[in-house]
C-alpha cells in the first residue's frame, strides 16, 4: 500500500488525481487509474469517495483554489491600471489550463452543481468573484461585465486549448509565448469593450 502523507489518504488521493490530469486530461478518468497511481487498493478511494464524481469534485475544488492564487500573485504584479489587470487575469487563466488541464472543463463538470459539493462551490464563487471585481472595473453594469468575462473565458480557453491540442505546439508557440498573445488578445477585447462603455 502506497505511504502517504501523514496517513491523508483523501489528500493524496487529489493530489495523484491533480497529477493524473495534468498529465492526460480528464477524459479517460477514473478512480481504478487514482487507487493505482497512489498505489492503493482499488477499493481504498471509496471510503472517502463515494464515486468518480465526488473525487471530481475535491479535485475540482482544488483546482479552483489554486487557479485564485495564480490569479491573485499575477494582478498584484500588474500595477493599478484596470485593464492591465483584467488582461494579466485571463493570461493567468491560459497559463494555469496549459500547465494543469484543470480549466472549465474540470471546473464546470457534468455532475458537479450538485449542492452537496459545498467546498467546491465555495472556492468556484471565490474564483468567479476575483475576476468578477476586475471585470467591474471597467465595465458600466454588472451586466456588462459578465458579458465581457464570458468573451473572455472562451478566448483565454481557446488559446490553452490550441496549445494542448499541439496546434500552437507544431507552430514553435512557448506555452510562455501562449501566455503572452492569451493576454495581448484579452486586453484587445477589454479595450474595446471599455470604449463602448464610455460612449
């Protein structure tokens, strides 16, 4: 049996999840992959996870965690201007998907609005609410500003999504490269959508 940190067989458990998905996606998935990885039984996972969801939503949890403190490091790093700090957020966005696969895929899976789920939505509305305060600083409503951050998730995605597909990575593209346009391309739309605002 696997020698686990302090005997935290559930947190274990998340972080040879969190490796698993970096490493193929979240396609293919399962807890039979988890317990072996971990090197448990196969039935071991299933006393702190009652299925593949449950540990979905755990690791989905942590992913939403990590990605607010990504988020939060890399606005303290961009200054007072407000479009330099929404921008750099959804740079830190791409950065996060390349490097770990957990994006909205994993943070919005099948199964995972279930009530029950109380920590991962915890720390989801903690990571909306982060980019929502920025979205607000140079939007006119609160209803343009989800407007503009639904513009921008799927651009920000699209561009690690180009990544992991290999379409970037044929193109000689850096994952810091990546990051780079992701950002370039975010404070596009953002000033775009500012001026609007302003008219």
């Amino acid at each position: 049996m696997g020698n686990y940190h302090h005997g935290d067989l559930r947190a274990e458990l998340v972080r040879v999840s969190l490796e698993l998905i970096a490493e193929q996606g979240v396609t293919g998935f399962s807890v039979a992959q988890v317990a072996k990885r971990a090197k448990v039984s196969a039935a071991a996972p299933y006393r702190h996870f009652p299925d593949r969801t449950s540990l979905l939503a755990a690791v989905a949890a942590a992913a939403a965690c990590r990605l607010r403190a990504m988020v939060d490091s890399a606005v303290a790093d961009a200054g007072s201007d407000p479009v330099s700090r929404l921008a750099t957020a959804l740079g830190a966005y791409t950065r996060f998907f390349i490097e770990t696969r957990l994006g909205f895929p994993v943070l919005f899976a099948e199964g995972l609005a279930d009530p029950k789920y109380t920590e991962l939505h915890d720390h989801r509305r903690a990571m909306n609410d982060a980019y929502l305060v920025l979205g607000l600083e140079v939007s006119p409503t609160p209803a343009a500003a989800l407007e503009l951050l639904e513009q921008l998730y799927a651009q920000s995605h699209g561009y690690g999504e180009l990544y992991l597909d290999g379409v970037y990575a044929r193109m000689g593209y850096t994952p810091d490269l990546v990051v780079t346009k992701a950002t370039a391309a975010a404070r596009l739309v953002i000033e775009a959508h500012r001026a609007a605002g302003q008219r």
